[in-house]
C-alpha cells in the first residue's frame, strides 16, 4: 500500500510540475506575443504565482518521492538510468531557477511601462529571450526523464 501511494503521488507532481511548466510558459509566450504591456503583467502575476505555488511545490516532491520509491524497491542510486534522470532533472532546476526571476523581471518591467505608457524597452525584450532559451533544455530535459522512468534503460 505504502508503495502504490508513493507512486501515485510521484506520478502525480510529475503531471503537476511538466503540465504547469508547459501551461504557464504558453500563456506568458502569448501573452509576450500579444506586445500589450498590461496583459504581460496580468498574465505574468499569474504565471508567477503558479510557478511558486504548484511548479516549486511538485519540483520538491518528485525527488522526495522519487528517492523514496527508489528505497521501497531497492533500486540503488548508482543505476545508469536513475543517474541520467538526476542530472537531466538538475539541469531543467538549474533553468527552471533564473526562469522565474526572468518572469518576474518581465512581469514587473511591463507593469512599469503600463504605468508610464511607454512600449516595452530592450530589457524586457532581453529578459524573455533567455527566458524562452532556458525553457528548451529544462522541457527537453523532463521530457527525457519521463522516458527514462518509464523505460528504465541500462544507459553505461
């Protein structure tokens, strides 16, 4: 029982943490897309505040989980697989981190040009750029770690 409940809460914080990484960065991209000042401002509050509250939340349960369900069937740290979805895990936090300070400049940078009626400057252009250059590796890597858990591949 122990087993299926921490499996089921694994699965689940995956579902929640790649879907509202995908969800959020689509409507922040749009909202980006539309070049209106006060919808990038509304929707990144939005965006924000989902990331800390369920994207941040599931982003610590999946390894808690994850090391749990490693020690319930004695799948050791070592096994190439496990190691590959680590890293590539690492890899999408390491982006996932400047990320949302970059949403969060964003969002603050197109309420002040809302407030003063000016067009959104090149700082706001240069902060989603990266922000959308970071968002490849960390949705390639999850995607990859989807697959690692499901295959379990000898990788090494």
């Amino acid at each position: 029982m122990t087993y299926l409940l921490v499996k089921w809460v694994h699965i689940l914080s995956s579902t929640v943490l790649f879907g509202f990484g995908a969800g959020t960065a689509w409507y922040l991209w749009n909202a980006h897309r539309s070049g209106d000042p006060a919808t990038i401002a509304s929707v990144g509050t939005m965006v924000v505040r989902a990331d800390w509250i369920f994207t941040g939340t599931s982003g610590v349960v999946q390894p808690v989980s994850g090391l749990i369900l490693l020690q319930l069937l004695g799948i050791p740290l070592t096994e190439s697989w496990v190691l590959a979805s680590v890293a590539l895990y690492l890899l999408a936090f390491a982006c996932w981190v400047p990320v949302v300070g970059l949403q969060i400049r964003a969002r603050d940078l197109a309420r002040a040009a809302c407030a003063s009626g000016q067009p959104l400057g090149p700082d706001y252009h240069r902060a989603m750029r990266l922000w959308f250059i970071l968002g490849w590796p960390a949705f390639i890597g999850l995607t990859a770690v989807f697959w690692l858990m499901v295959a379990k591949p000898q990788l090494w």
